[in-house]
C-alpha cells in the first residue's frame, strides 16, 4: 500500500548501491565503460546510454558521494512505496535526468556519468510525500525535505548558467520526474483513502 512505512529492507536500494560499486570495478579495469556513459551527442543511436550511464561514475569520492546519498533517500523512500514503484521511479528518474542533461549540455561530446538525476527523483518524490521529514543539508543545516529540495533546484537552476564539471540539467529533470511521481503517488493515496 503507498505510503504505508514498512520495516522490510530498502532491497533495490542495495541492488542499485550494488551495481555502482561492481561498474566502478570495470571502469578501473577496463574501457569498455566509455560504451555505457551518457554522450548527448549519440544517444539517441545507443539508447542504452540513458540507463547505464546512471550507474557509471567520475572517481571514487563521486561514486562514495552518490551512494551515500542514494542509501539515505533511496533507503527512506523505498521503506514509504515500495521496491517496485521504488525501482521504476529511480530508472525514470535517471533516463529523464540524463534528457534534461542532454538539453542543457553545452558540449554534446562530454559524457555524463552518475546517479545524480535518478537520486534528485527521489528527493522530488520525498518533498511531495513527506515534506515536513527533516533532513540535514550539508551535514549541519536541519530543513524540512520540501525546503531542502527546493533549495537544491535552486542551486542547480542557478547552476545552468556557470559552467562547471556538474551535470545541473540532470538533477533538475529527475527532481522534477521524482515531483510528478510523488503528486501521483499522494492522489492515488487519496482516492484509496476516500474509497475507504
């Protein structure tokens, strides 16, 4: 049932946390990894790229970065809906990051690697389903989920327009998959409620 806090283990938090770490092995024993990473330029020829890119990482603090990020909100939010609606939110979230990647890239050649989009879905998710969770941003500063996400939009909004080594398109295209996502999940809650 949505939104029903279960005790049961965050289990596709563990897998996706899983397959970072086994493809962060192969990208430091072989190349191949290039084939996987998310080029603007060619993916609509390798659609793959949307996905696989998602579990691809810069170095070690990016992937160390990620998956404690992803363990946090992945882990909370897998608990409130479930490890289906759970895993289908993070890969959309992903492939929608990678989207709002390609449409602000400003070079279509340089590669984009990282769960950052998928993880920004569960944050949009987590601001619209439980708004008022408190979480500390930046290991110091309690916000409610809601305003933490929507300073962190802010950031990356502001973000598109200096250029940096950081993917903002891709963290704005999955909080705002994750927002829709969570908008659906909260009126499906509702109706279920109200059929009661």
């Amino acid at each position: 049932m949505i939104l029903v806090r279960s005790r049961r283990q965050p289990v596709w938090t563990f897998i996706f946390i899983a397959v970072s770490i086994l493809l962060f092995v192969f990208q430091q024993i072989t190349s191949w990894w290039i084939y996987l990473a998310f080029f603007p330029a060619y993916a609509l020829r390798f659609p793959w790229m949307f996905i696989t890119s998602v579990f691809l990482h810069a170095d070690l603090s990016h992937l160390l970065f990620n998956l404690f990020a992803l363990y946090f909100f992945g882990s909370s939010l897998e608990r409130r809906i479930g490890g289906k609606l759970f895993a289908v939110l993070f890969l959309l979230s992903g492939i929608f990051g990678n989207l709002g990647y390609m449409i602000t890239a400003s070079n279509p050649y340089v590669p984009g690697l990282g769960a950052s989009g998928a993880i920004y879905g569960a944050i949009g998710a987590l601001a619209i389903l439980v708004p008022f969770m408190v979480v500390l941003v930046y290991g110091m500063m309690p916000l409610p989920m809601v305003v933490a996400a929507l300073l962190w939009a802010l950031m990356d909004f502001m973000g598109l327009f200096a250029p940096s080594g950081i993917a903002h398109g891709a963290h704005l295209g999955g909080m705002i998959v994750g927002a829709i996502f969570g908008l659906y999940l909260r009126q499906q809650m509702r109706r279920l409620e109200s059929a009661r």
